[in-house]
C-alpha cells in the first residue's frame, strides 16, 4: 500500500461494518484522515468503530443508516460535517447480488419474471439509488468547499449482464455509466471528481474463489482498496468520469471462435 496524506480529511462509507467498506475506512485512518463507517447492523458497527479509535482515538464515527431512507442518508452526511468539519469522500459499499441476498434458487432457478418484483425493487434501491442518494446528499457540502471525491461501486456483472441478477446487473451497470459521467460533468466546476471503480470476484467471501478470471485467482480486498485510496487522493486529480474495471481480465475470457466463457485456465 502506499503512504498518503488524507491529514484533515473525512471519508464517508457505507457498508463499512465489514469487507471493503471497512478496510477502505481503516486504511484512510492509518494515512491520517477521519472516516465515517455506516451501515445498518448498529452492533458490529459499533465493535468495528472502537477498535479504530482505539488505535487512532476520535479519528472514526459509526452511524446507523437504511441506505434507502435518503433523510437518514442526509443526516449521516450532516452529522459527518458537524463532527469532522467536511467530507472528502464518499462511497456506498452497502450492496448485492438480490438473488443471493434472498437465495432465490434455494428451491431451484427462477426465471426473472417469476422472481417477486419486491426482491428487485430492494437491489435497485440498495445498489443504485443508495450510491445515488449519498452523492446527491454529499455533494451539497463538496460544492461549498469546492473539492471532493464520489466513487462508485460497480461490478463486472455491471459490464457482463446476468440473467440471475438482473436487478444487480442493471444497477451496477447504470453507476458504470450514465451516473460516473452526468456527476463527473456536474461536479467539475466545483473540483468534484467522480469515478467508479468495478470489480470482478473479490476474496470477500469463499464463492468468490471459483470465479474465472484471465490471472487465475479473485482480487484480494487490499488491492481493490489500494485502488480507491489512490482514487481519493490528490494524485488521481486529472482522472474524473472514469469507470474503471479491476476484474483480473475477466471481461476479455470469451473466446469468440469457440464461445466459451472461461476457456483459459491459467497455469
């Protein structure tokens, strides 16, 4: 990991009551910045808070927060301010797949349409209106400072689609593109960058491991957070409106002679 200055500087993540969300938060404190961790399971939230400031004492906050409530979302941001006096940065790590999160397969693959229209309307608002809402509640106080950071959570299924995550696939696939360009162009003039950063598998949980990916292995979480770290900091200050896939070479396995997915196995 390199060394960065974030001294004076707030990151604000949600789903950092573990994974990437909590690594992200860890790592920004170690470089001498605040963070914020959200997330909605208030007592793990509360373990992963003091453990940092027991290193870093009154360096972290956690705050309690339905991503999909956009009035808890604004007090998460409001209270980041009061407490730290900015936000540098923000990020939504709080997501999934739908289809996994319910295990809908559980009795057997369902087709789209007879997979209840409830269980998308909860990915569509975690995954993409719950990144959308920490943006839009953020960058009221990025645009008085006149600087910062929005980074977004994509995903190789973003890029690939799925016929078994459909409302992850279209969420992921809309912060890819349309959402990380339309905030780059409105947040310029403000010194407001933003970028998405998609993964392919990340050692975040064992279903990863089985994943094809052109190197041979998933992503361990460091690597994806050495990522945004470098996002976030004032070395990255030329790249805005950039999604950037960090997925192992996944997305070039088709082979277009044979079609098959996930031909190469690396030796």
């Amino acid at each position: 990991m390199f060394t960065y200055d974030f001294s004076g500087k707030t990151v604000v993540a949600s789903g950092a009551g573990s994974g990437m969300g909590l690594l992200l938060c860890e790592c920004f404190v170690k470089n001498g910045g605040n963070a914020v961790l959200v997330d909605i399971n208030e007592e793990v939230l509360k373990e992963k808070v003091d453990k940092i400031n027991s290193e870093y004492p009154g360096r972290a906050i956690g705050l309690v927060c339905d991503v999909r409530n956009y009035e808890q979302v604004a007090n998460v941001c409001k209270k980041a301010v009061e407490t730290f006096g900015s936000i540098d940065v923000v990020t939504s790590m709080a997501g999934g797949a739908e289809t996994r999160i319910f295990n809908t397969w559980q009795n057997g693959y369902k087709e789209f349409c007879d997979i209840p229209i409830e269980i998308f309307d909860w990915s569509l608002d975690v995954n993409l209106k719950g990144q959308f809402y920490f943006a839009h509640a953020a960058y009221k106080y990025m645009r008085e400072q006149k600087s910062g950071v929005i980074l977004g959570i994509g995903s190789i299924t973003g890029h690939e689609g799925s016929d078994t995550a459909v409302g992850y696939a279209t969420s992921k696939s809309a912060v890819m593109n349309g959402w990380v360009k339309s905030l780059a162009f409105a947040g310029a003039k403000y010194n407001i960058r933003c970028n998405t950063i998609a993964p392919g598998p990340v050692m975040t949980r064992p279903g990863m491991a089985n994943m094809k990916t052109l190197i041979g292995r998933a992503a361990e979480p460091q690597e994806l957070v050495d990522l945004m770290l470098y996002l976030c900091s004032d070395m990255s200050a030329s790249i805005t409106g950039q999604c950037i896939l960090m997925d192992g070479g996944r997305s070039i396995m088709f082979d277009k002679y044979h079609g098959e997915f996930g031909k190469y196995d690396k030796k």
